[in-house]
C-alpha cells in the first residue's frame, strides 16, 4: 500500500507568510517560526555567507537595506489592480 503525503499549506502574504499541515488526525496545525510565531514576516536579505529570512532577514536589513527584498510581491500586487499596463 503507497503513504499518503501529509496535506500542507502555504500562505505567502505580502507582509507575513505561514505554513500548516494536517496532522495525523486530519486536524490543520501551524508551523511555528525558530522564534515561536505563527506567521514570519515576508523578508530576504541577501547576505554574504547565503540567504537569511523572516525575522532574521528583517533585523539584517535595517543595518543594510539595498540587500533586503520585501517589497517585490507587493509591487507586483499593485501593478496587477492597477488599471495600466503592467511596466517591462
């Protein structure tokens, strides 16, 4: 008989993203960050030794903001209801 892949979700928000899965009663739990929130905010920083995310890449970014993104999904967001043609 073949497993069954656990059902996982994703939320990747523009300001916090989330991950959930159903447990082994079928019941939807969270995953937790490394600092115990259940969401993490949407941030990469581009740093020298690889790359860092949420809370981590945040902190990172305010001493070195031209190596953070955060603001891409946001912009592409906006372009989308935006009644003009999206700029190439």
């Amino acid at each position: 008989m073949a497993k069954s892949c656990p059902a996982v979700g994703i939320d990747l928000g523009t300001s916090h993203s989330t991950v959930a899965y159903l447990d082994s009663d079928q019941r939807p739990e969270t995953l937790r960050s490394v600092e115990g929130g259940l969401t993490t905010p949407s941030v990469v920083f581009l740093d020298r030794s690889g790359p860092l995310v949420g809370a981590e890449a945040l902190e990172a970014g305010r001493d070195d903001p031209e190596r953070m993104m955060q603001i891409g999904r946001r912009e592409i967001a906006n372009e989308r209801n935006n009644d003009s043609p999206p700029a190439h």
